[in-house]
C-alpha cells in the first residue's frame, strides 16, 4: 500500500503504519524531516486532504505533496495533548486551544476568494432524518438541525471532525489540525463535538457541560443558544452514525449529552 507513494516521493520509514476507520498513516522523513503519509480510503479524507492543501499550513497540518488518494503532511512533534488537559483539570484551556485553533481555519476562508472542493454540511443530516422517522428520542435533534440548516449563519469551509485528537501540538507550529473532512455550512457545527466528544469520559457530566458550553461559546464568539442547539443536532446524528456501527453504549452518551441541551435550552426559556 505504502511502498509505490515511498517511491514517488522518496520517503524512508520512520515507525509503525497506523490504521484508522477512514484511512492508513505511516511515520516517514522527506529530505531528513520527519513527516507523516497518509493513504485516504474514502471520499471524506480524500477531500480531506485537498482542504488541507488548501488550508495551505492556516491551523492545520502543512501538506507538503499531494496525488490522488494520497498526501506527506507535517508530522506532530510537541508531547502536550488536549485530551490529557480535559482530563486533568484543564479542560477549560483545552477548550480555548481549540477554539483559537477552529478560528485560524475559518479565518483563511475569509482571506482567499477560491474554495477547495467541499460537501454540504446539510447532507450529514439526511441520516438523522431518516432515523427520527422512526424513533421518537432522535425528534428533537432532527428538529434542531432543522432550524439551523434553514437558516444557517457565518457560512464557511468547516473541518467538520473537530475533536481533542484532531488538534495536535506541532512544537514551535503550535496547535494544528488535522484529518478534516471538507464541508460548507454554519461555522457553528465546528465547535458542537468540543462538547460531545464520545473519547471524553466527561461529556456527560451535566456541571462539566454547562461550564463548557459557557467557555466555549464565549471564546468562539458564539450566541450560547445556538451553540446549543448545535450540540443537540450534532448529538442525535452522532447517535446514529454508532448504532450504524453497532455501538449502542456511545449513541446512548450521545443521547444523554442530547438531554443535556435540551435542559440548558429548557432552563434558558424561563
């Protein structure tokens, strides 16, 4: 898999492959640098990584080549990790991190006139949708995706996968991102995982939800109240996407982090 882009580019291996659900990564060097290499095995990364090229190094990962299905990104060097701060009494400096981080990305967009290849954030929601019709608990988020979808604000390219493991510590780079997906939609949607992240044990702590929604749609410029609604949308498709794959334990955190948003926003009206 790896050995025809290692001659093209002439790379030499520098670790172990890694293997995610969307694509396989080896630790190589170019020239003496150390750098990652990454063969996308779907649609979503392969436009993953012309965003990236496109990000041109703005918040994410430098792409330093680029052919087809496959990409030499910068590697990350630096040992602090954002999960290791939410876990460890830092969740809040986390949250900031990642919120400077998601507005150097959307800032980019406002500084070219060409965009890369994107999809329509609206097409993610088609499976909730569908699964809504016939479960009553997924309602109120299809509801919510709804109205944001309706009338979305602040329209720009979004990474669409923004989590504690996707913004890594690159050294002297500082915080980048990466593994993006390549959609157009609410900036909004951007922030909404922060929140729910299914690695986080804590998402469903309801003192920890309320804290970070205050954090994060103060540092992201966001009204609380749409930041919510995101979280409850994003929430039931997330939902749907681990029953997809037989994960009943994850969709049901995602539900209850739902519930959380639908207190918050219950609470709010009165």
């Amino acid at each position: 898999m790896f050995t025809p882009w290692m001659k093209k580019w002439n790379l030499v291996p520098d670790g172990a492959p890694i293997a995610t659900p969307g694509s396989h990564l080896l630790p190589v060097k170019m020239n003496g640098t150390a750098v990652m290499l990454k063969i996308a095995g779907d649609e979503h990364e392969i436009r993953g990584g012309k965003v990236m090229e496109w990000w041109d190094g703005n918040g994410a990962a430098t792409v330093l080549a680029l052919s087809e299905n496959a990409l030499v990104m910068e590697r990350a060097q630096g040992q602090r990790s954002l999960m290791h701060m939410a876990l460890h009494g830092q969740d809040d400096d986390a949250s900031l991190i990642a919120c400077d981080t998601v507005a150097r990305l959307h800032a980019h967009a406002r500084s070219v006139s060409r965009q890369p290849e994107l999809a329509p954030l609206s097409e993610w929601f088609d499976d909730l949708y569908a699964a809504a019709d016939t479960d009553s608990a997924l309602r109120p988020s299809a509801s919510a995706a709804q109205q944001l979808l309706t009338d979305p604000q602040d329209i720009t390219v979004l990474h669409g996968d923004i989590h504690h493991d996707n913004i890594l510590d690159f050294g002297d780079r500082g915080w980048l991102t990466i593994d993006p997906k390549g959609l157009l939609g609410d900036r909004g949607f951007d922030y909404a995982n922060l929140i729910l992240n299914p690695e986080l044990p804590t998402v469903t702590d309801p003192v920890r939800f309320t804290r970070q929604i205050h954090v994060i749609s103060q540092a992201a410029g966001l009204d609380c109240h749409r930041l919510l609604y995101w979280v409850l949308a994003f929430a039931g498709l997330s939902a749907v996407w681990f029953r997809q794959d037989e994960s009943e334990a994850q969709a049901q955190q995602d539900l209850n982090v739902a519930r959380l948003a639908i207190q918050a926003l219950s609470l709010s009206r009165n």
